[in-house]
C-alpha cells in the first residue's frame, strides 16, 4: 500500500501549478516560416501586435499592411527571427525564418580554382543574379546595375 502524506501531495499540488504557470506565461514555441529568395510571403499577425522585431534585416524584411497583414520578403539567403510584441512587451508571435534558393532555377558557375563563382537564375533564360559569396568581379556590377534600375523606379 502506498501512503502520501498531506505535505506531500501539498508540494506536488505547488509544483503541478507552478510547471503549469511557466507553460502559460511563456511564449509559443517559434515556428519556421520559409521565404524564397527576392520573394514575398504573406502572414497574419495576432491581435494586439505593437511591435515587431526582425533579427537581421538584411536576410529578410519585413512590411506591416492594412488589417494586420505583414509582408515578409527574403533578402539575402540565411535564418533570422521575427518577433511580435504587445505594447507590455509580451511575445504573441515568434518565427523562425528561412530565405531559401526559389527552386532549381539557379545555377552556379564555378570558373576554376581561382576564377571565382558566379550566380545565374535561369527562369527560362539565365540572367546573372547577386548572390553572397559570388566573385566581385561579378557581384559589384550586378549590384550596380540593380541599384542603377531600382533609382530608376523611384527606389532606394
């Protein structure tokens, strides 16, 4: 026969709760959200969000619409975080995000040993691409060209 004294099932009743209340007050666990390179994707924010924090922004950044819609857009390929807050400073919403290659539309170009990497995206016809880690020889002009056309529309 087993016997569990009054102050015994006192002290599990307090640690039940209290491994209760830590489960309740802490934040949902981070989800992973996949973002395609130079992509958008679409998310919802909960109710209440006063903040919102992007770890690295320059792997993803992140624009709040009308009616609570956020519009996250990979950047760069890597893993960041976005973090919603309330105004009290509590976490309602924790992401994991991936920017990812879009599918087998990319193509790298190895020029030797010492030549350098180039980036291709051939989506139907290859056209180079900036990609970190690709030759200067190849990276600067494309980001040249890029931000020569974006001051052309009007962005910076």
């Amino acid at each position: 026969m087993l016997t569990i004294s009054s102050r015994d099932l006192r002290a599990r009743r307090r640690a039940t709760l209290a491994a209760a209340l830590l489960l309740i007050a802490s934040p949902a666990a981070a989800q992973d959200l996949s973002v395609a390179m130079n992509q958008a994707r679409l998310l919802k924010l909960p109710d209440g969000v006063a903040t919102l924090v992007i770890g690295n922004p320059a792997i993803a950044d992140a624009t709040l619409q009308a009616g609570g819609l956020l519009v996250i857009t990979g950047k760069s390929f890597g893993r960041t975080n976005l973090i919603a807050l309330d105004s009290r400073g509590t976490v309602l919403m924790e992401h994991e995000v991936a920017v990812v290659q879009r599918g087998s539309e990319i193509v790298t170009v190895y020029r030797g040993p010492t030549g350098g990497r180039q980036t291709l995206d051939c989506a139907p016809v290859c056209e180079p691409t900036v990609t970190a880690g690709d030759a200067p020889e190849v990276f600067d002009p494309a980001v040249k060209q890029i931000n020569d056309r974006n001051a052309l529309s009007g962005q910076k």
